[in-house]
C-alpha cells in the first residue's frame, strides 16, 4: 500500500482529496479490504495519536473506494475524488 501511494499520490492534496485518492488508489492497485483496512487505521492513528480523527475524512475514503469501482483509470479517479 504505501509503495502504491509513493507512486501515484501527490503530495500537494487538499486533506479529503488526499483521502479519497489515497483511499482510492490502494483498492484500485491492491484490494477494496486493504483500502478499508488502511482508512480505519489512519483514522484510529489519528484517534489516539497527534492527528486529527474525523468522520469526513472516512466518508472520503470511502467515496474513494467507490470512485475506483466505477472509473477505469488514474485520471478519472482524480477527477471522481476533485
């Protein structure tokens, strides 16, 4: 997962984009689990760490999961997730 992210996301992301890409691109190039799995976590990171936990953020990541379902590649999810 993060190889993925170290490829493909840019770094220079509004916060929800940045979820919802990042969210995006791990169930487009790993699995829709890992993309879940990793959005939970960086949420409970957040939690219980110096972050900022919020339910938007989540909802991005999961709108991020669905753009991967429903576009075909890197460019159309970047505009799914804009």
């Amino acid at each position: 997962m993060a190889k993925t992210l170290r490829q493909h996301l840019t770094a220079d992301l509004p916060d929800k984009s940045a979820h919802c890409l990042a969210a995006g691109l791990i169930a487009r190039y790993c699995s829709t689990a890992e993309a879940h799995l990793a959005a939970a976590g960086k949420e409970l990171r957040d939690l219980f760490g110096r972050g900022d936990a919020s339910g938007a953020d989540w909802q991005a990541s999961r709108i991020g999961i669905r753009c991967a379902r429903q576009t075909q590649d890197d460019e159309a999810l970047s505009r799914c997730c804009s």
